[in-house]
C-alpha cells in the first residue's frame, strides 16, 4: 500500500487540526470553540457543499446513471442497519442495538467534506450529485432503526406488562419522519443543492468568494471535533473493548461491500467512488444519536456518540480515506 | 401591590426532549413559560455537557409559573418523561404579582 498517501493525509492541516484539538483535551487546556461558532461552521460546510453539487449537476446534467447510483445510495443506508443491528444484539440489549445500528447506516457529513477536501488537494473530479447520494443516506437508517426496535423489543417490559404509558412508549411516526427528512442538515443540504442548480453560472459567481474559505472553515471545524472526539472518547467505559473493534471494523466491511459495488455494478469513476465508500463507511454523531434517543428512550447515547465520533470519525479521516482511496485501485 | 398564590415547577430535562415538553405545556393552558437552553452539569446520569455536538448530551432548563391544577397535570406528565430521559423537576409554592393595568 502506498504509505505516503496516509502520511500526506495525515499532515495535512485539517487533519493535524483535529489531532491539536485531541491534544487540548488530553494536556486539559482551557482551548474551546464557543458552540454558535461551531454551529456555524457545520452550517457554512453543509451550505457550501450543497451549493457546489447543485453547480456541478447544473453543468453535468442528470442522467439514469445518476438515478441508479443514487437508488444504490438509499439501498445501502437501509441494509446496513440490518446486518449491524444482529452483530450488535451480541452484545447489547434490543434498543441500543437499534440505535447503535441506525447511526452505522446514516452518514457524517464531515467525513464526506474531508473527503471531497482530500479528492480536491489530489486535483481528482468527482460528480456533485454525489451531495445528493449524502443526503438520501442520512434518514432511511432512523426509520429502519426504529422498525427494528418494534419488531425485536423485549415484551417482558415491566411497563407493557402493567398496562402503562402504552401511548406514550408507541412510536409517533409522524415526528419521526419529519426529523428524519426534514431535520435542519437535510434540509440545508439539498435546498443549497437545489440553489446551486436553478440559479447555475450566474449563482455560483457570486457565491464564490465565500467558497473560497472552505478549507480554512473545515480545519477549525475539525480542531472542534478534535476536541469534542476526545471528550466523548473519554466517556467510553462500558463495552469500550467490543465498541472500539466494531467501530474500525464495520466501517472497513461496509467500504469493501460499497467499493466492489462501485467498481463492479456502478462503474463510478475513483472521486465518486471514494465519496461512494466513505458514505457508506461513516457512522452519524448528530441526526441519528438525537432521532433514535427521542424514538427509543431507553437506548444510551453514552454508547452511540463515543463509537461514531470518538472511534469512527478519526478512524476514517485518518487511515480510512487513503486506505478506501487504495483499495479502490486494487479491487 | 397584588399577589396570587401560584405553583411553580422548575424542569431540567434533555434538550431533544424540549419541543414535545413545551407542546405539553400548551396542551395543559399554562400561561407562559421560560427556558433557558444549552446547560450544562452534573446529576445521576453523570456530566452533561453542552459543548457536544450531539443534541442528546444538551440540558434544558424550563419553569413555568401556573395554577395548581396546571402544576398537577405538568408533574404527570413530567414523571412520565423521567422515566426515560435524564433530568429532574422541582415544584414551590410562589406569589406571582398581578400588575395592575394602566388606565388611559
């Protein structure tokens, strides 16, 4: 494997970033970004990405390629949630299980802009429809998580046996999918795409000097994350063990299972390939952990933030791009 | 000056909890009510913290100042919420001023 492409990765700026905000946790420095600014920047990077797919689409058309691609995109974040999900019953109860699961099915936005920062540093294209392959993954695992939990749930529960709060523990499906289709990254994401295509040339020129600052925003938002990563990291007590293997572990089965499909069903070139892998290989620390904990009371997002951004997330910005990157020219 | 005896109930709960909260309170007719998002602390779930990312490691403070009728049906309701969410709610007696209206 070529070596130098994780050590270029990992010297890059928003990765050693990531790295000093780990730093500032583990030396206990008083480094913090106030959360409205780091709200912020998840907004700009959510915005600028969709903007930028809709420009792109806006010049490369749609096509039944694209549908098929996108149709794949929404198969996959409904499938992985399933397999995941009887892994996990192993080891935990019927309700982490299925939150645990649903955030391995969803998405991190993050992780894709790294990505499509670390495709642009290696000056390789990719399809700005890829934006909206992000954004038809980040709900459908919610809804499959939430299935599961009906389906599987224990009906020893002492609360169903007595006859109480059946109407408040029955899943209000309406809040549901709302949170999931319409939660506030969903819908930034594909109202800047769908921007970026009706208003084309004349939009994008206009935009462009606020894109310009895109990678100065993703390395303070990644020294966030580098922070909060440690935080959560630290929070990792029970089942750290089975949680830190499952957490490299599904992500590297899950990339495998999405690049064979890329190079062998989909034909897609190496940039969307790449975006393709690290979609299905990324895990949610936002959406899902919130939706699963209002829709499953009783899952613990002790364990469900720790694995995806303490475990997943630097596994994947770290060795998993330029692993995945690899193993999609030998596969 | 003018007070009424009222009951006021003092909730820390879950930030993802907060919207169904307050479209109980509504539900209930409580005149009115304060949050006061993004806290953070310490309780028998151990630390939270506002800072992360994850909504569900936010708190929300919330009081709401009501008759005791009122006060009783937001107890119920929030003993039911508790059951699964962290968090913990206090009620006190209070004397709530009854401004008098400025005649023109």
């Amino acid at each position: 494997m070529d070596i130098n492409l994780i050590i270029s990765n990992i010297l890059s700026a928003p990765v050693l970033f990531f790295f000093l905000g780990m730093l500032a946790v583990w030396v206990k420095s008083d480094l913090e970004i106030p959360n409205a600014l780091s709200k912020f920047f998840s907004l700009y990077l959510l915005l600028d990405i969709g903007f930028h797919g809709g420009y792109e689409l806006y010049h490369n058309g749609f096509s039944w390629n694209i549908v098929a691609i996108l149709t794949v995109c929404f198969l996959m974040a409904s499938i992985i949630p399933l397999y995941s999900f009887f892994i996990l019953k192993r080891k935990f109860d019927t309700a982490n299980a299925a939150a645990i699961a649903a955030t391995f099915g969803s998405i991190s936005a993050v992780t894709f802009i790294t990505t499509i920062a670390f495709l642009e540093s290696a000056k390789i294209t990719y399809g700005g429809y890829m934006v909206a392959g992000m954004a038809l993954m980040e709900s459908p695992a919610i809804i499959v998580g939430v299935i599961l939990f009906q389906l599987f749930k224990n009906k020893e529960n002492n609360l169903d046996k007595a006859g109480k709060n059946q109407s408040y523990r029955r899943p209000k499906w309406g809040k549901i999918l709302n949170d999931a289709f319409f939660n506030g990254s969903v819908l930034l994401l594909v109202g800047a795409l769908l921007i970026g295509l009706i208003t084309g040339d004349t939009g994008w020129k206009a935009f462009k000097p606020f894109d310009a600052i895109f990678k100065g925003i993703l390395t303070f938002y990644l020294l966030d994350n580098g922070i909060v990563a440690a935080r959560r990291l630290k929070s990792l007590k029970n089942s750290a063990g089975f949680l830190i293997g499952f957490g490299i572990l599904m992500p590297l089965f899950n990339a495998l299972i999405a690049i064979v499909l890329a190079n062998h069903l989909l034909g897609l070139g190496e940039g969307d390939a790449l975006l393709f892998t690290v979609l299905t290989a990324s895990a949610s620390y936002i959406a899902v952990p919130a939706a699963m904990r209002l829709a499953v009371p009783e899952s613990n997002p002790a364990f469900t933030v720790p694995v995806s951004l303490g475990i997943v997330f630097p596994f994947n910005i770290i060795v998993g791009i330029p692993l995945y990157f690899y193993l999609i020219h030998i596969l | 000056m003018n007070f009424e005896p009222r009951k006021k109930v003092e909730i820390i709960v879950e930030a993802v909890k907060l919207d169904t909260l307050i479209y109980q309170l509504e539900e209930i007719g409580v005149p009115g009510f304060t949050v006061v998002g993004n806290i953070s602390g310490k309780g028998a779930n151990g630390v939270l913290d506002h800072n992360c990312k994850a909504k569900v490691f936010e708190n929300t403070y919330l009081f709401t100042v009501c008759t005791e009728a009122q006060a009783q049906q937001v107890l119920e309701y929030v003993e039911e919420i508790l059951q699964y969410f962290s968090g913990a709610c206090f009620v006190s007696d209070v004397a709530a001023l009854v401004p008098q209206k400025a005649t023109p």
